[in-house]
C-alpha cells in the first residue's frame, strides 16, 4: 500500500511539474494541428479554422515552431477562403508570408513566392488591384531570383501578373506580360506547341481592345496555324480565331483581305456543317464591308442571304432577325428603293414589337428608320410621328442633353426643313448645338 501511494504522489508531483505542463501543451497544440489538418483535407472549413486557431494561440513562440506556424496559417487562410471570409485569407496570407521572411531570410527566398501569390490573390479578390500589383512584382522578382527554376517560376507569375492586368483592363501591362510569356514559353516548348494557343487568344484580345489590330491578327495566324498543325485545317475550332482575323481586317479597312479570312472561315464552318448558323454572321460581316465602301447594292445581297440563313434554321433568332431586317431596310432607303425598305422595315418592327419593351434601343432605332422611310415616301405625318415618339423615349430614358437624341433631333429637323418651318427649325437646332455643347464640356 504504502509503495503504491508513494507512486501515486510521485506521478501526481510530475503532472504539476514544469516539464510535464510544458508537454501537455505540446502535445495540445500538435493535437489540434492534426485535427485542423483533417477537417480541412475533409473540407470541413468552419471546424478546420477553430482547430487551426487553437492551435495557433498554443503554440509555443520562437523559431523552433516558425515551420508548424506557417502551416496552419498556409491552411487557415485557404480554409477561410472556402468560407468567402477573403479579409481574413488575406491577414492570414500575409502573415504567412511575413513568418515565411522570417524563416527562410533574403534576398527574395524561393519559398516567399508562394505566400506572396496568396497575398495577390486576395488583394486581386478584394478589388485592390494596385496593392495586388506591389505583391506580383514582388512574386516576380523571387522567381527571377531563383536561378535553378527561374524560368518556370517566372513563367507561372507572368501568367497571373498578365491575368490581373486585364481584370484591371491595363490592356498595355497585360499585353506586354503575356507577350513575354509567350516568347518564354516558346523557347521552352517550341513556337509551335499547343500549349500557346490560350495564351495567344489573350494577347490578341489585349491587342483588339488597344486597338492594335495589325498585332492581333499577327496572333491570331499564329493561333490558328497551331490549331491547324495538330488537328487538321478543317477543325472547326479555328472558327473563332477567323472570325477576329476578318473583324481586325474590317477595322484597317483592308477588304481584300478582309473577304480572304471570311472566305477561310466560311470553308471551315461548312466542314462542320453546310447550314452553320454562324454563317450568318459572316454574311453580315460582308454586309457591313459593302456599307463602309457604301456598295448598297452588294450590302443587300449579303443582308438577304443572311435573312434567307437566319430563317431556315429550326429555332432563329428572331430579333437578330429583326437587326438584319432593319439594316436592309436602311440600305434599299438609300438605294431609292422605297417599296422594298417599307416592307423590310415593317417585317423588323414586327419582331421587335413583338419581343421587345417598348424603350429598347432597338427598337427604338427601327421606329426612327421606319419614320425615314416615311419622310422618304412623303407620309410628313407619320414620319413625324414617330420621330417624336423616339426623341420623347429618350428623353425620358436620357434627359434632355444626352448625344442619344441627336440622331431623332436631326430627322425632325430635316422634316421641318423639307415644310420650311424655319421657326421649329431653329428651336431644334439650337437644342443640338446644346447637346453638342454639353459633350465637350
């Protein structure tokens, strides 16, 4: 009895000594690590965040446990970030990068790059994109440091530092990012690898919004020759990257070359099938070449044969329909031919009536054509009436300086002009000249 309480007093002394309390909680927070570990690779994101942060305010201080301290704040940023709590990822991204510094001291470690692309990530996420910037620079410059993986580091952040430079739409930051990227990875795989046709559709798209459209067809050939090499000229998904070549080649005004790359892309559908609903936006392309050369003839034929298209398909889009319609009322208006511009006006307006608020811009745009039409016809009162109805609708949508007016302002005028309602005449282009006015105030 007596060994057995002398072993008992000698256990219960050892439970309250330092080093036994000092275990305990050892043991406490490793606990809660592994628990925090479990819940989180169960997505368990509420209960990984509370193990993770009991076991944070455990844990002993130093740099012994600077290692275990950037795990579990690496898991409970990611853990909140499952729960949308993205201020409180980001505190803890930038702690754990912070503790990261700490741990593995400069210049530019390898292991600060990860934390520091969490850190852009939520600041990205947070709309603070400048801050973002700061975070991808730094990203940047730790993969360049890093001359045994410089290359696919650097790679990798080019790719996200492109990325938020056109969510910010800097179109000359992404676009100088991703062309570098592009170069990079080219020498790595070769210039003609798949692998570089996502990111030659984003630069092309950079290059379009810069309006430099000469640089996005060089990047689209580029696209669609690789699209080519490794499925064959007649894959239809090189259709999109044609159809942004021909547009480019609309907006330089180059038609030649312009009808070259419709042609290419009409062959391309018609592999895929002979009655290709895109079709018909080739065939208003041309249309809107035949306009900008002022060819109306030609612009109606390619406006028929997109309304012939539009019409045989099994579910056609009847205000697409509607648009084409109304375009090829505008063109036979402008060609004298007044009988066949009413009908086809009549035919738009009856879709857009039918699909259509009242106050849509299009079909607004088709009443003031319709009114055109009937000036044209010399119907005074009805063209009239509905130059009023869409400058009214303006009005109400705009206010009374907004540009939008001027197109219903200008018919009017014109109409009162061809009465000699010099009076009338002289109200309304006053109202014009103040609109104008307003806009270059």
């Amino acid at each position: 009895m007596n060994r057995f309480f002398c072993i008992s007093t000698l256990f219960l002394f050892f439970l309250s000594s330092p080093f036994a309390q000092g275990q305990q909680g050892d043991s406490t927070w490793q606990e809660l690590m592994a628990k925090g570990r479990t819940a989180f690779n169960n997505f368990k994101a509420e209960e990984a965040t509370d193990y993770l942060s009991r076991a944070l305010t455990q844990m002993p201080q130093g740099e012994s446990t600077l290692p275990m301290r950037i795990q579990a704040l690496t898991m409970r940023s990611s853990a909140k970030e499952l729960r949308n709590d993205i201020a409180g990822a980001l505190e803890d991204a930038k702690l754990t990068l912070e503790y990261t510094q700490m741990a593995h001291r400069g210049p530019f470690h390898q292991t600060w790059l990860r934390p520091a692309l969490s850190v852009a990530k939520y600041l990205e996420r947070s709309k603070r994109r400048s801050e973002a910037m700061e975070y991808y620079t730094l990203a940047l410059k730790i993969a360049e440091a890093d001359t045994k993986n410089a290359l696919d580091l650097t790679l990798e952040v080019l790719y996200l530092f492109a990325r938020s430079q056109r969510q910010a739409a800097n179109w000359d930051g992404a676009s100088l990012s991703l062309s570098t990227y592009i170069d990079l990875l080219g020498m790595k795989l070769g210039r003609g690898h798949p692998d570089l046709v996502g990111p030659l559709e984003d630069l092309a798209r950079c290059q379009k919004n810069l309006k430099d459209y000469a640089g996005a067809i060089e990047s689209l050939e580029r696209w669609v020759k690789i699209y080519e090499s490794v499925k064959g000229k007649d894959n239809g998904a090189t259709a999109t990257g044609l159809k942004t070549i021909a547009s480019c080649y609309v907006s330089l005004k180059q038609f030649d070359q312009a009808e070259k790359a419709c042609t290419r892309w009409q062959w391309v559908l018609e592999q895929v099938s002979r009655s290709h609903p895109e079709i018909i936006n080739i065939y208003r392309l041309r249309a809107k070449m035949s306009r900008m050369q002022e060819d109306f003839a030609e612009e109606t034929k390619h406006l028929r044969e997109a309304s012939k298209r539009m019409r045989a398909l099994q579910q056609p889009e009847w205000v697409t329909l509607g648009a084409i319609e109304r375009l090829l009322a505008v063109s036979l208006r402008k060609q004298g031919r007044l009988p066949g511009a009413r009908e086809a006006i009549d035919v738009a307006m009856g879709f857009f009536e039918e699909k259509l608020r009242p106050t849509d811009p299009q079909r607004l745009e088709g009443r003031l054509e319709r009114g055109r039409i009937h000036q044209a016809m010399g119907q005074v009162s009805k063209a009239e009436k509905d130059y009023n109805a869409v400058l009214q609708a303006w009005r109400k949508i705009a206010g009374d300086t907004h540009p939008v007016l001027l197109p219903p302002l200008t018919a009017l005028m014109s109409l009162k002009e061809s009465q000699k309602q010099s009076d009338e005449v002289k109200e309304l282009s006053a109202w014009i000249a103040r609109i104008k006015q307003a806009q270059e105030e």
